[in-house]
C-alpha cells in the first residue's frame, strides 16, 4: 500500500488527519507540517502501525 495522508473537515469544523501505510514514527514526520499549519492540536491516536518498526533499504561500498 502505497502511504498516504488523508484529511477530513467535519460540517463542524473538525478536522482528522490520518496517516495511512506508514509504519514507525514516519506517520508523525509525514503530518507534521499539517499539524503545524492548522494550529491547536486536541488529539493524538497512535495506531498499532505506530509500533512497528520501518523497512529502509540502505547500500554502503567499501572500497580498499
């Protein structure tokens, strides 16, 4: 599943921010700037995602 971020505004004007196929804390690094730009942050909810640990493929040459 490729992430995404999605967002959702209530007639009332709430607004949820989710963070879907992210895993680890690469969800809060990726909703960062939108927490941020719409200011007053009331709730948080870590989903199980959040606990599991994110996959980078990493290369290093060593050269003699």
């Amino acid at each position: 599943m490729k992430p995404t971020i999605e967002v959702v505004v209530s007639p009332m004007g709430d607004i949820v921010i989710e963070a879907v196929g992210f895993k680890g804390a690469d969800c809060e690094q990726a909703t960062r700037f939108l927490e941020e730009a719409l200011g007053v942050l009331t709730a948080k909810t870590r989903k199980p995602e959040y606990h599991q640990t994110s996959t980078r493929a990493t290369q290093q040459h060593l050269t003699s």
